[in-house]
C-alpha cells in the first residue's frame, strides 16, 4: 500500500477575496467543484427607507477552501479570489479542527464577534454544556465579561464568543 504524500493531502487554505467579492469567489469556487467555506451572519442593515436581514461575510475579505495543494492555481484562477495568506514565506493551511470549530461556532446561538486585536493568552478552558459543549479556547476578560476567545492563528483574528461563566470549565 502505498503512502500519500503530504503534497497530495487535503488541506484548509485561508483565501483573500477581493472587496465585497466573498459571495460571488465561494459561488465561483464551488461552481468548479471546489470544496469552499465562507462563514455567514445575519446583520440588521438600516436603509433610509427600511430595515432588513442579511447574511454578512463573517470575515470581510476572506473565506477557506478545502484543497490538494496542487489546487492552488484553479482557486486563484477563480473570479473573486485575491490571493492565498501567506506565513513565513509559505501559503498558510489551517488545521480541519479549526474549520469545524467555526463551522461549530457559526451554527451557535451565541452572540459571536470577530476582532484583529491581539488579545493576550489567558486560561485554557472547555465549554462543558450547551451547543459548544466541547469547544476548547482561551478564557480573556473583555469588556468587563467573562468570554471565551478562540485564535485563529493563521489569519491574525480571534472569535469572540459571549458565553455564560457557568457553562466553562478548565482543562
């Protein structure tokens, strides 16, 4: 039985749209076959006339493909697509735990915020109870509330997420 190599493996890749392409790269991409996720809110967005419900980009400017490495040049190849995020010197892959913790958090009820401060390494910590029951991350006081901080390392943000006390645990 022969071993895949490494190059051959499927991996998450961080991608950069252009402004306000989010939609139309992930509609593209999956259009090709390619695997795509682009996290999605819903925001109240006020008109002078009316207001309504949207589904907003949760991260301006960026969604994540699932892809052999190989891949890299049909994606950039795609309408909407900007670049590939690069860390040190390389195109930047993220872990499937990572991607499934955002999908986890993206279908939660939870009020979710996302911000590009570096916030400081706290105590590690577990959600013991609810929807995130299992979700690991980082303990941080913000605004005067206990909240759970999940790292996405590879692009620079984290996920804030307005969690009860009662519901966390250490690890």
């Amino acid at each position: 039985m022969a071993l895949r190599s490494t190059a051959d493996s499927i991996k998450w890749y961080p991608v950069y749209t252009q402004p306000r392409a989010e939609k139309q790269a992930f509609l593209s991409l999956t259009n090709k076959g390619i695997e795509a996720y682009l996290p999605l809110h819903r925001q109240l967005k006020q008109w002078s006339d009316r207001k309504k419900w949207v589904e907003e980009p949760f991260i301006k400017s960026y969604l994540f493909v699932h892809i052999k490495e190989h891949e890299q040049t049909e994606v950039l190849m795609t309408r909407g697509v900007a670049r590939f995020l690069y860390f040190s010197g390389k195109i930047a892959s993220m872990p499937d735990r990572q991607i499934s913790e955002l999908k986890l958090l993206m279908a939660s009820p939870f009020e979710l915020e996302i911000t590009e401060e570096d916030l400081q390494p706290g105590e590690n910590i577990v959600i013991k109870a609810g929807p995130l029951k299992g979700l690991k991350g980082e303990i941080i006081s913000y605004r005067s509330q206990k909240q759970l901080a999940l790292r996405l390392e590879n692009l620079g943000y984290s996920i804030i997420v307005h969690v009860s006390a009662s519901l966390i645990g250490r690890f």
